[in-house]
C-alpha cells in the first residue's frame, strides 16, 4: 500500500513538472529559435539518460531498430508542431487542453493501425470532449480556430498515432533505451530543421540557458524518470486517471506564471474535456477489473 501511494505521489508530481515544464519552453523560446531548443533540450536528455542503458536487460535486437527509429520519427513529428504551437499561442492552458485529446484520439488511431474497435465507453466520451473543444474555440458566438490551436490539435492527433506505436513496440523491446533513442531521434530531426530553417543566435542569454536547463534537467530527464518509478509501481489504470491532471496543474501555472485568464465559455470547454477523459478512463478501469 506505501509503495503504491508513494507511486501515486511520483505521478502527480509528474504532472506538475510536466506543467511548469509548458513554462520553461515558452521562456526558453523567447531566446532562441524554437526547433534549436527542442533538439537541444531532447539530445541533452537523451545523452542523460544513455548511462542507464547499460546492461543485458536493456539489449535490443537489431531487427527491431527500424520499428523504433519510426516511433522516434513519430515523436519527432508530434513535438515539432507542438513547440511552435507553443512559440505561438497565447495561452498555454489551453493548448494543454486541446493536447490533452490525444488520449480520445488513441482508440480511433488504434482502431486503424492495431484493428482494435473502440469500446461503448469512448464512443459515450466523445461527443462530450467535441462539445468542450467546439467550447475551447468559441469566440464572439462562432467558431474561429486561432492558428496555435489548429497546430495544438494537430500534434495531439500526431501524439496519439506515436502513442499506439509505442504501445505496440514497448512490449518487444525494454523501455529506458525505447524512450532514450527515441529522445535522440527527436533531437536529431529538430536540430535538421534548425539548421535548414533557423537563424542561431551568436550567443544566448543566461536566463534562456538556465530555461533550457531546467527543460533538460527537470522537465524531460527528471520527469521521465518519476514517471516510469510511478507506472511501475502502480496501475496503469490509476496511472491514466492521474495524468489527466496534466492539463489542469498547467491552467494553474499559466494563471501563476502569465496571469492567464479564460473567458466562462472555455472554462466551461476545459471542464467538459476533462469530464469525458475522466469518464472514459473510469469505465474503462472498471470493465477491465470486473
């Protein structure tokens, strides 16, 4: 019972380094261009985290290398439209929001991908997370879709096809050198993109190194670690349900952090997305436990 609850701790202090985590980005991008700092900040943690891979339990077959470089890719893709809509949109809780779809968009992706059909459970939740992003993008009585949330809810749709690979891969390969070659692969393609699209700076500021430091360090290395002490030690069940929190630490940060404020009609969107994650993950955890 201590080891889970203690389990339970890691994961929702997870969410919280995952929330100021959306902070030290925007911070970092305001000096330095956007795909420099993201493959900066995930070959740092890549090569972090390259010591831990030592060892016969954390061998994997050649073979297996190309299917891993590809969920690599996949993640590549996902945080690139995800930084730059960072870079870009004016509220960071609610782009959390939006990204926080990925987990409803998972059973349609795997439904295409795995031929896994969608359970009552999501087709019940869906409806209601639609209603609360068409809530999330009402402005003036219609719907206007701003550019950083069109990139938000494309790299949450991107997260959910990498999620499914993953899924499929994790049980073929072991995890910690799966999560550090895919770091790496991220790091790589960003750093690609940098040098073709990117101007660099001929110096950065310490503010932005020590923002880069603490996305390195705290956000990505640290976060990664807790989160797989807490996955292993509890349900993955329990895991889900705290990890939806994500979305609600990081409207708390940004109120905090940048005095954000949303208008009663996207708070009303916020709460009605998190009430379908919710309830999706409840039935779901409880069918399996019956």
């Amino acid at each position: 019972m201590y080891s889970q609850r203690k389990a339970e701790f890691f994961l929702v202090l997870t969410t919280m380094i995952a929330a100021w985590g959306w902070v030290f980005s925007r911070e970092a991008v305001q000096g330095m261009p956007v795909f420099a700092f993201l493959g900066t900040r995930f070959l740092l943690a890549a090569i972090i985290l390259l010591p831990f891979c030592k060892g016969k339990r954390n061998r994997i077959p050649l073979k297996q290398l190309p299917k891993i470089l590809m969920t690599g890719g996949w993640m590549a893709l996902n945080l690139v439209l995800w930084i730059h809509a960072v870079a870009i949109t004016d509220s960071i809780g609610e782009g959390a929001f939006i990204m926080s779809l990925a987990m409803l968009f998972v059973p349609l992706v795997a439904w295409v991908i795995l031929k896994n059909r969608p359970s009552r459970y999501f087709w019940e939740a869906l409806p209601v997370a639609i209603i609360g992003l068409a809530c999330l993008t009402l402005f003036k009585a219609q719907l206007e879709f701003k550019a950083s949330q069109l990139w938000f809810l494309g790299a949450a749709i991107v997260q959910a096809i990498y999620f499914c690979y993953t899924s499929l891969y994790t049980r073929m390969v072991p995890l910690l050198p799966l999560t550090t070659i895919q770091l790496a692969t991220t790091g790589i393609v960003a750093l690609v993109l940098s040098f073709f699209l990117e101007e660099w700076p001929t110096s950065l500021t310490t503010p932005t190194v020590m923002w880069l430091g603490a996305s390195v360090v705290i956000a990505t290395s640290l976060r990664f670690v807790l989160q797989l002490v807490g996955q292993k030690n509890t349900t993955a069940a329990n895991a889900a349900i705290i990890m939806i929190l994500e979305p609600v630490m990081t409207v708390f940060v940004a109120a905090i952090w940048y005095h954000e404020r949303m208008p009663l009609i996207q708070i009303v969107g916020c709460i009605l997305i998190l009430f379908s994650l919710f309830y999706y993950r409840w039935r779901c955890s409880n069918s399996l436990s019956k």
